[in-house]
C-alpha cells in the first residue's frame, strides 16, 4: 500500500461576498469588530477591484498544482492535499480535523507565503498544531524565499515586465512584501532579511542595477510598522527624478487586495500625481513553473525527514 501523506496548504482567506466582509475583519482583528469608519473603507477597497478578491479561487488552483506535481513526481505516495484559510472558511482547524477524520498521521505543512515571520507562518503552524493536539506527526515548512523554482518564476517576471519600459535599463525596481509592526526585529524575526535576500537573489540573477525595497498594506494600529511605505519610497524615488518604477511585490504570491488595490491603485495613482510610469509585476498565481516549485518544496521537506535523498 503506498505511503500515505497529508499536506496542509494554507494561505490567507479572503470574503466571498460583501456580505462577509464586517465577519472577516472582525475574525483578522481577534474579534473586535471594526468601526464603522474601517468597514466602510474596506468594503469601499472591495468594490474598487470589482466586490471579490480572487485570491481564494486562486489559491485552490495552487493547491491542485501542487497536489498534480507531487503525484507527478511520486507516484507511489498517496499525497493528500488540504487547504486551509487562516481568516476564512475552511477554517485550519476545521480542515486539519478533517484530515484526522480522514487517517492522517503524518504531515507536511506550507503556507503560501515565502518568508517566515513568526506573526505570520508561525502563526499559521500554531493552529495546526494546536488543532491536532498532539494526534498529527507535522513537518513544516517555514520558509522557501530562496528555492530556485520561486527564484526563477520571480525572475521572468521582472524580466518581461521590463521590456514594456521605453529604456528597460533606467528602472527601478522595487521589491515590496506586507508590512509587519517593527516589534518583530527586537524579537530577532528573520522576516526583513529574507525578502532582502529574495531581491538581492533576483537582482543578482538578472543584473539589475537599480533596486530598492518598500513596505506596503501597514495595519491601522497604533504601533509603528516597518518602512518605508512604498508611496514613501515613490517619493523619494520622484525627489530623485527617478522616472520609471517596477514594483515586484515578492511577499505575495497570488492577486488579491493588497496587490490588487494597494499596489495597481493606490500606488499606480500615486505615481502619476509624481509624473512617473508604474507597472508591476505578474503575479505567479497557479503558474504551472511555479506549483511544480512548490510541490518540490513539500517533497524535498518530507523526504528530508525520512533521511531520503532529494531530487
């Protein structure tokens, strides 16, 4: 009987309808509905990219890339693949009790986001961990900022998205990822350093020769969040006389509203107050290249475990 392995895709939920939004952002605020102020702007982000986010069709496609790949890859391990939603339905304690239902004893666990920080995978791996209660063998996976199949999907990106510049030489490109409260470098995350890591790799493997970094989709807490912003990054950019932009959002892996809103209106507005061209790069979304990378993630991390070989 072949080998029967559960894999845990998790990634970030989104509302399906207007409807569920004020629930959405409650659950994303540990329970504190927002204010009326905060609901309306959201709902108000919603509609301006159409009422929906994408991102949970998206990220089922993702998991079924994955899922293909693997049994591609070993068909004699009976891969079963789950997806669970951090702030959405399915819930991860919903679907890692169903994976238990199911008879699942071991597990790899990946969340589609590429660089660990401890507010966001790690807190991913704590509720699969505590919905298990010890009944699960997990394997997670914390981070994959640098598997070469992430790199390379990045990479093409940038690359073609150049060549839609006048002079693809003079950009700058811009390497942005969500931003998280600052609180996390006294707690020595490696957040910050491995999104550096993932531009200086793109950089490196293209040659490119104008970078920066930015922060963008800061939460409205009173905290102080990392920066700088990337409407403060356009400025000082445009202070420069800086005239063309790329924006690589590497910390996100799929549209959705901080890509959708945050970067293709709010800053693509931005920047034509500041008279500069703005593009961003594709998302990878359930590019074939880039699933294929992911379920090479999963296998390398379970064969790992078991003292095999990858490849």
């Amino acid at each position: 009987m072949n080998e029967r392995i559960g894999v845990l895709v998790m990634a970030y939920g989104t509302p399906q309808s207007l409807d569920e939004v004020e629930a959405y952002y409650t659950h994303i605020r540990h329970g504190h509905p927002p204010t009326p102020e905060l609901l309306a702007d959201l709902i108000r982000r919603y509609q301006a990219i159409g009422g929906v986010s994408p991102l949970t069709a998206i990220t089922r496609r993702q998991a079924e890339g994955i899922r293909y790949w693997l049994r591609h890859r070993q068909p004699n391990v009976d891969w079963r693949i789950y997806l669970g939603m951090r702030h959405a339905h399915p819930f991860i304690s919903d679907v890692v009790r169903e994976m238990l239902r199911d008879g699942i004893t071991h597990a790899v666990s990946l969340v589609l986001a590429p660089h660990y920080a401890t507010m966001s995978i790690g807190a991913y791996q704590r509720a699969a961990e505590q919905a298990s209660d010890g009944r699960l063998d997990w394997q997670h996976i914390d981070h994959w900022h640098l598997h070469p199949g992430y790199l390379q999907a990045v990479a093409a990106r940038v690359q073609a998205s150049l060549r839609a510049f006048p002079d693809p030489g003079g950009v700058t490109v811009v390497f942005t990822a969500h931003s998280l409260p600052e609180r996390i470098l006294a707690q020595g995350d490696p957040y910050p350093q491995q999104i550096r890591e993932t531009g200086e790799a793109v950089k490196q493997q293209l040659g490119l020769e104008q970078v920066r970094f930015g922060w963008q989709s800061m939460g409205r807490t009173s905290e102080r969040w990392l920066g700088p912003d990337i409407l403060q990054v356009l400025d000082e950019l445009a202070s420069e006389g800086v005239q063309d932009v790329l924006v690589c959002p590497v910390g996100f892996v799929a549209d959705h509203l901080e890509v959708l809103y945050d970067l293709d209106i709010e800053a693509r507005n931005h920047a034509d107050r500041l008279g500069m061209r703005f593009a961003r790069t594709p998302s990878l979304n359930d590019a074939p290249e880039f699933t294929a990378a992911l379920a090479d993630v999963v296998a390398t991390r379970w064969e790992m475990s078991r003292g095999g070989t990858t490849g």
